[in-house]
C-alpha cells in the first residue's frame, strides 16, 4: 500500500500533475501546485461537478464569495471557539499529530486485517466466497470488527465531551507509537485552533484581525438573502460554490489528502423545517450517485454515518473512498438544521427568513449541505487510476486509465514518420481539433514509444497519421485502455472524441 501511494506521488510530479510548493526552496510542508496537466485535471474535475449540481438543476444557483469575511462571520459559525483539533506531542521526536487522526489510523490498521483476511478468504473460496456471510460469521474478522468500533466510539464520545485526557488514555491503552520515532512517550492533549489570522489595513492602529476562511460554506450562508431575492429563488432551492479554503492542519501529511490551502465545492439546500431528513436521504443518494457516475467502482466508495456530530449538525454522513492508505472521507452532506442562518441573524442583528408566498409565513431555512474538496477528489481519481498492466509480450505499461472526461488532453496527434508531408496532415488536424478538445502534438521517437508516454499521462485516444493518410484521408486512433486500434476517416475524428469525453 505504501509503495502504492509513493508510485502516486512520483507519477503525479513526474507527468506535470502536482508539484511541491515552492520546490526550490524545499517546499512548504501540506502546500502543493498543480502543474500543466494537474491544472487541468483539477479543472475538469470541478466543472464535471459545477455541470451536475448547477447547470443540471434549476433550483441551484452558484456564486464566488470573497475568501475575507468580516471577523463577525467567524463567531457567529463557531469557529472562533470551536473549530479546533486535538493536538498531542511527541516528546522524543518532537513531532505534532492529531490525536484522533494516530487513533483513526490504528483502526484503518484493524480495517486493513479485515481486507486481507477478506482477500485470503476470498481466493480460498473463489465464485462461492460470500463477503457478506464471511464478514458476519468469521471469528477472527468479527473480533476485528468488534476491536474497530469500540474503539470509534469510545474516541466520539469523548471527542464529544472534550475529555482529551480520556483521547490520551486511550492513545496509551491502545499502545500507538510515533509514526515518525516509534517512541511512545506523548504530552498532554491540548486543542488547536486551526483557523489562519491575518490583518486587514495599513497601519497597526487601524488594522483588523481577520482569518482566511476555513470552509466557504459562511460565505454563501451571509449572502442567502441577497441571492434569494434576486434570484427570486423559492423554498427549496441550492447556492453552490467552489473556491479555497485554509486550515492550518496538524497533521500535514498525505500528499494532497489534507492540505493548509486546498479547494472545496460546497452546496447548501434550503429548506423547510421538518423536510431535512427527506432531503438528508436525498442528497446522500445524488452524491453518491454523481460519483458512481465516474466508473471508478462501487467497491471504492462507502457511506460512514457520524455517530458524533458537529455543533451545527443533526445528521451527518461521510462519503469514504478507498485511498491507497485505506478508506477515508471525502466528501461529507451534513444536515445543518438552522444552525447557522440563526446563528448570523443574531451576530448581525439582521433578518435571515424566507417568506414563503403560499402559506404567507416567514421562517428561517433548514440547510442540508454537501462539501467535497476538490483536491481530494483529484487525489481520489488520481490515484485510482495510475495501474500497472502486465501485457501479452510480459512487458509492463503504466496507464493513467482517467476517466476520458476528465482527462487534461484528450488526444494526441502523431506523424508516423518527420517527412513526406505527414507532420502537415497532423499540424492541419490539431488546427481542426484544438477548438473543441485540449490536444497535443508529437513526433519524437518510435510510435510505440509516444504511445506509453500518452498511456502515463492519461490521454485517451492518440491518433496517427501515415502514408495510407495521404491516398484516403484515414487515420488510425488507438484506444488507451484497450490499446485497440481502429481506422477512420479524419472527418469522423471529432465526433469519435465527443461520445467519449463529453459529460
Ligand atoms: P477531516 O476530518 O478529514 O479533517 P473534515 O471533516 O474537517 O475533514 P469538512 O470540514 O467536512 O472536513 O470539509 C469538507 C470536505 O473538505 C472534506 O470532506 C474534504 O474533502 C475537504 N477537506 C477538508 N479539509 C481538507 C484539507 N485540509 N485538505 C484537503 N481537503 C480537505
């Protein structure tokens, strides 16, 4: 599993995917840049989501809220006071962690037992293996099972009551060491606010503390009026976003899993009170459904139902995905209630109800929201996609099998050979393609060896023109994930790429 996610590091750094923040000075720790092709793939990524939650339902609007808010925003969200991790040190390596993520992680070590006793099991058994029965009548995996939730809960409840000294015991009793040392000798638990303060204004007298904002939800809740009644918008009814979001995260590891500055796509429904379960249920479903829609199998993907739950919360439900460090959030739909609408009607002193023109009554909206990071999801389709594919002639290729929708180019363009006209033909086709299609150009080295350089980058169709080209105007088009070869004529190219790419 390790080597897996190092190969995804180095594959994302070495094809243009995502660098280390300022690199040349040796980075800055859980601070990343996309690259040429990442860039792209982010892109795509959060217009394959701004397409089906705005575009696709008439009832969602989205806006871009400004990443400074007044400092008010922040008390009346809870951030100010709450929005805090646990933090413990370790005093040999001097290495800072969360408390909850070192106690999580052994649960994913107790998880990773299950997977592989599952995985003998399963190659024992072949077709008859039921995973359903197995997981419910072995002895060893049910005792895992057992081990893994009474540990969670034990961990929310006390999470919950802010007992760190109980969060402390519990690291103790369950004898975790250092990821870093293997030391076992721990500090206190302490909470951290993870929020980043900076300073509006020039001189120090006059300046004003601000944070960069922690999630981007706040800036839809302040404008939920204005966007109401300019839009005329009517009970239910959505406001998206996308934009970044800072967290000064303790435990700054997992590549771009967690990030200090990351993106996030975030929705809030409002609507009526009384309605939020029927539309917890709902959306739990769309969102699932949305990621389904990708094909990168419905084995990768679970729900996790919070026990514990947000001040703001009255339902909470994570959508996990199998990373390749185990399963893990990435998107969470929360059930807000009218936490936060209420929540500023009283910081501001302002109004924040919905008067509904039927029965002629004013309220304040329940919200239900759902909040994906995006760089998360690019981690997700990333990684899930990099295979190494052992191939007839025993040779090994690594493909980036993206989905076609999302892939930064979506075809490449070569000239058998560098003369007899052919670089021309390919020039003429890329001048044809390039306004519907992000494509690119190239002649160097042997065909085969151009072809395992798109497979790596994720392209799906590379195209190649040769002297046949000349006499009929065909080209053959290779499929990445097949490695089927077809051949057709240049003006079918355009629409071969669109059934493939298009949403
Ligand atoms: P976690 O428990 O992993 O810290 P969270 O529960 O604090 O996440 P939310 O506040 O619900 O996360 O944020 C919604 C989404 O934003 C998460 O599901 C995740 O995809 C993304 N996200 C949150 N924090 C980060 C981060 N530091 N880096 C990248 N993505 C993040």
């Amino acid at each position: 599993q390790e080597d897996d996610f190092k190969r995804v590091i180095s594959h994302a750094k070495e094809y243009g995917y995502v660098f280390q923040s300022s690199e040349i000075y040796d980075g800055l720790s859980a601070v990343y840049d996309y690259a040429q092709n990442g860039s792209e793939l982010k892109k795509n990524i959060r217009e394959y989501w701004w397409k089906a939650m705005v575009q696709l339902n008439d009832n969602i609007v989205g806006i871009d809220a400004a990443i400074f808010m007044h400092p008010t925003t922040w008390k009346a969200s809870g951030h100010v006071d709450a929005f805090s991790d646990p933090l413990i040190d370790n005093k040999d390596s001097k290495k800072r962690y969360r408390a909850d993520v070192l106690v999580e992680d052994h649960v994913a070590k107790i998880e990773g037992k299950i997977e592989k006793e599952v995985a003998k099991a399963s190659k024992r058994f072949g077709d008859k293996f039921d995973k359903e029965q197995f997981l419910a009548t072995n002895p060893r995996v049910v005792e895992y099972q057992e081990q893994a939730t009474t540990i969670l809960k034990r961990l929310g409840s006390s999470l919950e009551k802010e007992d760190l000294a109980d969060v402390k015991k519990l690291i103790e009793e369950l004898d975790i060491a250092c990821p870093m040392s293997g030391s076992k000798n721990w500090t206190e638990v302490k909470q951290f606010n993870l929020m980043f303060g900076t300073k509006l204004g020039a001189t120090t007298e006059t300046a004003m503390d601000l944070y960069l904002r922690p999630e981007t939800a706040q800036g839809i809740f302040v404008n939920f009026l204005n966007v109401q009644k300019t839009g005329r918008m009517k009970i239910p009814f959505g406001i998206a976003q996308t934009g970044k979001a800072f967290r000064n995260e303790i435990v700054a590891r997992q590549f771009i899993f967690r990030m200090r500055e990351f993106e996030q796509m975030e929705m809030q429904y409002f609507i009526k009170p009384g309605t939020q379960q029927e539309w917890y249920e709902k959306w739990k479903e769309n969102r699932m459904k949305w990621h389904l829609s990708l094909g990168m199998g419905q084995d990768n993907y679970r729900f996790h139902d919070h026990e514990k739950l947000a001040h703001y919360a009255d339902a909470a439900s994570d959508i996990e995905f199998r990373f390749p460090f185990g399963f893990k959030e990435l998107e969470g739909i929360h059930s807000r209630t009218d936490f936060d609408l209420s929540s500023h009607e009283e910081f501001s002193g302002r109004k924040l109800q919905y008067f509904d023109p039927e029965t002629r009554e004013s309220y304040v909206p329940y919200v239900l929201e759902t909040s994906i990071g995006l760089d998360r999801m690019f981690l997700a389709v990333f990684s899930n996609s990099l295979k190494e594919e052992e191939l007839e002639n025993g040779t090994v290729r690594t493909v980036l099998k993206l989905p076609a929708v999302l892939a930064p180019t979506k075809a490449a363009i070569f000239p058998l050979v560098k003369k007899d006209g052919l670089p021309e033909i390919a020039h003429q086709i890329i001048e044809d393609l390039k306004w519907d299609f992000n494509v690119i150009y190239d002649e160097k080295d042997a065909v085969g060896r151009r072809y395992r350089r798109q497979d790596a980058n994720g392209t799906p169709f590379c195209i190649t023109v040769d002297h046949q080209t000349k006499e009929d105007n065909t080209v053959t088009i290779r499929h990445r994930d097949s490695m089927e070869q077809e051949r057709v004529e240049i003006s079918k190219l355009k629409s071969i790429i669109h059934a493939a790419v298009d949403m």
